[in-house]
C-alpha cells in the first residue's frame, strides 16, 4: 500500500486464501441465527450505540482515509459524515421493517406480509470511498438482522478495521460483522460460498458486470454498482460564475476518483468560450498538496498506475484534436507521489476516447452543444448512467430534464446529487447490474425477503357453516 502524496509504500496488505473467507464466512453464518432473533430495539440500540461511536471517531477514520486514499482530510471527513448519515438511516431500523395487516380479508381471516434477513451478507467495495461505500451497505444488512462479511479494497483497508472495533465496542455480538482484506482470490471465494445469500458490490463496470454474472449464477441475490460518465448542462440562461464553481468542485475533488464526479461539461450555444475561460481559472487556482495538508485543496492520485493512466487520457484527448487549456501532466509536488494537476480539455467529440471512456482522474472534458435536446440526446446515448447534473435559470427546462435523462441520479443546479440516507442511491444502464439501489428504502428490500400469511381464527374449534374444506379454489367470504 503507498502513500500516494509521498510514493512510499507505507504498509503491507496480507491477502486473504480462499481458507480466510471460509473462516469469515463461517462466523458469520454461526453468529446469524442468534443475530436474526435480537429484537428490534436492542438492534436498534446497538446502532446508536455505534453512531455514537462513529461520530467520536471521525476525526481519525478521516486520517486514515486521507493517508491512504490520498483525498484531502475535510473531504474525507464529509465521507465518514455521509456514511454515518445510513447508520441514522438504520437506527430506524423498528419503524423501517413494519409489516402490513390486513384485518378480515374474508370472514375470520386475516392477512399481513412482513420481511426476513437474508442470511449472510457479503460486501465488496471500491478505493474511493474506503469508509463511506461499505457504510451504504453494512448498517442496512446488519440492521435488518443479516450477518455481513465486508472485503474492502485492499489499496486503502485501515479504515474498515477501526470500523469492526467500533462495532465490538457498540455491543454487537461477534461473527455478526467481519472484514476479510483480498482482491479476485477472496472476491471469488465470496461469490461462489454456498453460505453467502446476496452480495454488494461497488466498483468499475467491467468487474460489476463480472461479479453480477458470476454470484446470480450461484443464484445470490445480487446489487452491483459500476462505473460512471456523468455530465453536467449548463444552458444559456445559467449564472455562469455559480455554474463554473460548481464544475470545478464536483469535477476536480478528491482528484475526480468519485462515481458522482462531474467529467464532461456539456456547453449548450454561445457561453462556451466564457464558461471554459472560468473553469479553467477556477482549475489553475486550487491548491494541490498532501492530503493531510490543511491548505491542500485536492490531494494525489491513488496509484502509480492511476496516474499513468490519467496522464495517456489527456495525451489522447490532445492527440485527437481537442485543446488542452489546463494541463495536469507536468505537475510536480515535493519530488514525490502519484500527482495530476487538474485538467481542462475543450471541443471534446463523443468518439474521443477522453469522452467515451471513464477517467477516473482530476479531468474535466467540455462538450459543445447547440441545444438542451442535444445535450439530452447526448447523455443519453452514453452507456454509463449513473448521474448527470443540469445548470439553468429555468424551471420547465430543469423539469425536461429531469424527466427525459436516462440516469439514476439528477442535480437541478446540484452538481454531485449523491441521495440522502433515507433515498436510494444508484445508476442504471451500465452503471448498475442487479435490480436494487442501494441504501434507504431499497437497501432495505434487498436485505430482506417478503413473507406473506394468512391466518384463521374461527370462534371455536368447531366447524361452522361454510368453514368445511372446500375443493374449489378458496375466493373470501
Ligand atoms: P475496482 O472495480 O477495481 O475494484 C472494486 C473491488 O473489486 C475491490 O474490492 C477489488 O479488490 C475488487 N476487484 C478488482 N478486480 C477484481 C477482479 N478481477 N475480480 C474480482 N474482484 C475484483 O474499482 P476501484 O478502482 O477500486 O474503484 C473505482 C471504480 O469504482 C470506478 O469505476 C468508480 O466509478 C466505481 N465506483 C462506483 C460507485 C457507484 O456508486 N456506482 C461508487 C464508487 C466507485
């Protein structure tokens, strides 16, 4: 593992054996029973106890993330806030899995549906969001009275051991929440245990793709979240100075390596030329240092070949024929560490491989386009759908937008709408496999299944008229 603002490597990951996830998995299905039968409030007040705890240690979760993602230290500690914003969302935990009752369905029948936990619970997440991403799923699982085995990414781990040491100090019984350190090897061994019931999994589309395909064989239950393209419109009647804050912000924090970063502008008609001139001024001026610099406004890359990767994109963009008016490349800071300064690419086409393809760095491509139709038609032609954000001073082109955009997630002059706790979060198109969202309502459903009874109480024992078995198919009486 490095510390990408230096380029030292600061520790060792031990991988996990495919015998390591057994153990994990192990204690999670021997800890589930007696978890699934804890009542409700004492669930509920093992999950305060733990926000609690969360809460008094986010100072340090947050150092943990930025020394080993690289992000600055207050946009690290929003993500801790935000992922502790889904453990108050499962806090909620006895009002969220009230059943439904239906008195007298026929005469002396009565009918309700409930929902059960799943069983065991596996998570596999990405680097981005070392504390926030495995926060969209644990509390939830756990909450609902899963068992969760978590296999964080192993470039940045830390964070999700701290995490289990909250949850033994919060009271939660042990097997009921584990963390098994890996990367194919343990990811396959999660997703071929006949023990595991459903699986999560946050990350780049193509492994999205392949962990959905591979866990909904062995018949999981399955939510897979992928990669993302996400555009922001910025039309005509927009103030352009609050449009191009905004742009640089979500394009350019924690160095663009954010599902929900913006990384195409889509200009529609004659304020290109002013908006590309105030992004990339607003570009020039953030201050890039170490993450765990206070004046550092973006941190480094997370890896080597992250960086080299960025830096290929942006050589091709040129290549391609679209113009580089801020140019990270070059930029160098304390001798050390994976760095790209941020990055303003103009007159992107859609064939360039700069648009096509996700980036995953501090590069922002502006699109130009003659109309809010086109733009529309753009997004929508893209294959990633995860969100797209829309800058305007009009109320019926932000509802046309809203309305006709094919993508999970919508900023009406909002730049990164990641949803509160209690909505879903999620894309669609290639930036989801699996049929839930993830977190709130959703996450809810996907950890639970439905049971539906029906139940007759007659006044005695005694068959009345009309209660003999009958051959016919039972309608209500
Ligand atoms: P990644 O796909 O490389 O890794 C994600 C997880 O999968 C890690 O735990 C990793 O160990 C595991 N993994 C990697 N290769 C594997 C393989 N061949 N087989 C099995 N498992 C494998 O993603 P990343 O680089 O860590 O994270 C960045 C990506 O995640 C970006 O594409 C980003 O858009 C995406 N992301 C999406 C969302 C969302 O909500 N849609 C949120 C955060 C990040």
């Amino acid at each position: 593992m490095w510390d990408p603002a230096t380029g030292e490597r600061q520790a060792e990951v031990v991988l996990a054996e495919p015998t390591d996830v057994e153990a994990a998995v192990a204690a999670a299905r021997g800890a589930f029973v007696d978890w699934s039968e804890t009542s409700l409030s004492r669930r509920a007040k093992i999950m305060f106890a733990f926000r609690q705890l969360l809460d008094e240690n986010v100072g340090e979760l947050a150092r943990i993330v930025s020394s080993e993602h690289g992000k600055v230290l207050e946009d690290a500690k929003g993500e801790v806030l935000r992922g502790l914003e889904v453990v108050e969302f499962a806090c909620g935990i006895p009002q969220l899995l009230k059943g439904e009752y239906s008195d007298q369905v026929s005469s002396t029948v009565d009918a309700w549906s409930f929902r059960q936990p799943l069983g065991v619970c596996a998570g596999i997440t990405p680097f981005n969001f070392p504390a926030m991403v495995p926060m969209w799923m644990h509390p939830v699982a756990i909450a609902c009275g899963n068992t969760f085995v978590l296999k964080p990414s192993e470039r940045d781990p830390s964070a999700s051991n701290l995490v289990a040491e909250l949850y033994a100090e919060a009271g939660l019984p042990a097997g009921v929440f584990n963390v098994v350190h890996g990367d194919k090897v343990a990811v396959d061994a999660l997703l071929d245990h006949p023990d595991v019931a459903a699986v999560s999994f946050v990350g780049s589309t193509p492994i999205a793709s392949y962990v959905h395909a591979r866990a909904t064989e062995k018949r999981k239950r399955v939510q897979a979240l992928g990669g993302a393209k996400n555009h922001a419109v910025v039309l005509p009647g927009a103030d352009l100075g609050y449009a191009a804050d905004q742009l640089a912000a979500a394009g350019f924090g924690s160095a663009g390596q954010r599902c929900m970063a913006i990384s195409v502008a889509v200009a529609v008609g004659e304020s290109g030329d002013a908006l590309v001139d105030e992004v990339s001024r607003r570009a020039r001026e953030i201050e890039v240092g170490p993450g765990l610099d206070r004046s550092s406004e973006m941190g480094p890359v997370v890896t080597p070949q992250a960086r080299e990767r960025i830096v290929d994109y942006i050589g091709q963009g040129a290549e391609a024929g679209a113009r580089v008016t801020v140019d990270g490349r070059e930029l160098a800071v304390n001798g050390g560490g994976f760095w790209v300064g941020p990055t303003v690419i103009d007159q992107v086409e859609p064939e360039m491989s700069v648009y096509r393809d996700e980036i995953f760095g501090p590069v922002l491509s502006v699109v130009r386009s003659g109309s809010l139709d086109e733009a529309i038609e753009l997004i929508n032609r893209n294959s990633y759908a995860n969100g797209a954000a829309v800058f305007t001073g009009s109320g019926h082109e932000a509802r046309r937008f809203q309305r006709e955009v094919e993508v999970g997630m919508i900023g009406i002059n909002v730049p990164i709408p990641v949803p509160m706790a209690f909505y879903s979060f999620g894309g669609w198109k290639d930036s989801i496999f699996g049929d839930h969202h993830i977190h709130g309502p959703e996450g809810v459903r996907f950890y639970t299944r439905g049971k539906a009874i029906t139940s007759r109480w007659p006044a005695t024992n005694a068959a009345g008229p009309g209660d003999a078995g009958s051959m016919h198919f039972p309608t209500p009486s």
